[in-house]
C-alpha cells in the first residue's frame, strides 16, 4: 500500500535555486490538467514569483497583501477587528485566490516585515489545509533552497519533489531535503538531463536517498529555454516537445502513486 494513498495529493517543487523547479511546476501543472486532475490548486511559493507568468497568468492578490490588509484592520481601531482576526484571515486568504477554469493560484507574494503578526511561511504554513479543501491536487512552486522546509512550510506536503540539474552542489540539496523531510517523502526528480547521464547519476546516489523514488527526467529542451526567454506561456509549449512530454510522464507517475491502481 502506498504511503500517499487515500492523501489528497500535495506535491512541493523544491531544489537549489535556478535547477528549473518553475518551468517543471508549469509543466506538471499541464500535465496534470490534460491528465484530467482537476481541480489543481497552484500556489507560487516564491516571493520572487515566477511561476503565474510562466502559465501566462497575473496576479491581482496575493497572500503577502491578505496579510497587510489584515494588519491594518487589526489596526484600525476597530474594537470588534481583533475578535474577527481568524474569520477575516480566512476570508482575505480564499479571496487572494483566484479561479480559472479547472485550476486556481495563489501567489505568496512579498512583504515587508512590519507588525508582530506571522510571516508568510508561517501564513502558508497554516493555510494550505484550508486553501487544498476544495480542490483535487495541489502543486507547490517552493523557494530556492532550504528556508521554507525548515519553516515546516512543506509540514502537509504528501510529496517533496526535489529537484536536481544532476551539479554535485543541486544533489546536496537533494540530499538536505530529504534529511528535513524524511527520505520516504521525498521523490527526485532530474532536469536538464537525458535519460542516460540520469540514470549515471542514479547509480552513485548515497544510500540513503535509495529510499526516494526517482520519477523521471526532463532533458534540455531548447524550445522550453526560447519560451522562457521570450515570456511567452510554457502552457503553449507543443505536446510533443521533450519537456513538456516528459513532465507529462512525472505527472503521471504523480497521480498513480497518490491513487494505486489494485
Ligand atoms: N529542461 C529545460 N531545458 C532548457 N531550459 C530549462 C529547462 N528547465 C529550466 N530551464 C531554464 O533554466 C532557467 C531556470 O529555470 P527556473 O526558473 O524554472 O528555475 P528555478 O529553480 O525555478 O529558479 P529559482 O530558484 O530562481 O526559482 C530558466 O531560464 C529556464 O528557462
Ligand atoms: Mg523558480
């Protein structure tokens, strides 16, 4: 029985920063869609952002000004706005989400730290079990490196999809992450290599990341790097270039280990 089974599937994209975690996020996200797993919830992790305009989309809101507007009421005076904090935190945090057909995103945004109340993480943290409900999957485009699994921001996470470019440097953040995490919760996954130099760097994996399973790769592709470029939607990508088809197979090995087919 898998460990994921009868968990709603709540997949974090993590890794070294620049390893391609955005561009894989986007394309799992197709994947998903065209797979038929909906609704998707997308949320961009990152403060940087990245991932909305990667799917051609904008985002008016984001949690990051949920919490500032919280702030402020919290500030206002009001004497009623403290006892309101939870309703209105909820009520802020669903409205920064916005809906398309068959998914929905959230950015985290950025904030300037003021005020005593959580920051970010710890908003995000806290919120993805009320933002998951209503939706089938949930894909997680995370922050370059460590800091949001150490925030246990990953806590509800089912899967812990590290990413590695196959650099010594991108394998030890594998390697970090699946000591935070827990092996067993941690999937790899390879960009910007082909089958062969993944499954070379497979072979000299420290034993304990035997425990992970490796879900694939997806190799360079020169259309996905003219795309990014040029800022036009990886979404449009034709389905039979090499990323987009082989993210297609990671989503795919995604869905069958959440829901095994007996
Ligand atoms: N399979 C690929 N083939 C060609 N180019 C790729 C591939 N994957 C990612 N890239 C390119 O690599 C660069 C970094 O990718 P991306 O922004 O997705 O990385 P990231 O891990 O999200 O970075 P950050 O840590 O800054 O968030 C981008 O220019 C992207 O177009
Ligand atoms: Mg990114």
């Amino acid at each position: 029985m898998s460990r994921t089974e009868n968990q709603k599937p709540i997949i974090a994209v993590c890794g070294k920063g620049g390893v391609g975690k955005t561009a894989l996020s986007a394309l799992l996200a197709r994947g998903f869609l065209d797979l038929g797993a909906k609704p998707l919830l997308l949320l961009d992790a990152d403060p940087a952002g990245g991932l909305i305009s990667v799917i051609g989309q904008k985002a008016k809101s984001s949690l990051a000004l949920a919490r500032e507007r919280m702030i402020e009421s919290a500030r206002s005076g009001d004497p009623k706005a403290k006892t309101r904090l939870v309703q209105d935190l909820d009520y802020l945090v669903l409205e920064a989400l916005e809906e398309r057909e068959g998914y929905a995103f959230l950015a985290i945004g950025r904030m300037e730290e003021k005020g005593c109340f959580c920051p970010a993480n710890t908003l995000l943290r806290e919120a993805i079990d009320l933002l998951a409900r209503p939706f089938a999957l949930v894909l997680i485009d995370a922050e370059a490196g460590l800091e949001q699994i150490s925030r246990q921001v990953t806590r509800n996470v089912t899967r812990v999809l590290a990413v590695s470019d196959g650099s010594a440097r991108s394998l030890d953040t594998v390697k970090l992450i699946g000591e935070m995490v827990g092996e067993e919760r941690m999937a790899i996954v390879f960009n910007r290599l082909d089958e062969k130099a993944a499954s070379a760097i497979v072979d000299g994996l420290p034993p304990a990341l035997a425990r992970s399973p490796v879900l694939g790769c997806v190799p360079e592709d020169k259309t996905l790097l003219d795309f990014d470029r040029r800022g036009r939607t990886l979404w449009d990508l034709p389905k039979d270039s090499p990323a987009r088809k082989n993210a297609a197979k990671i989503a795919k090995a995604l869905l069958e280990e959440a829901n095994p087919v007996n």
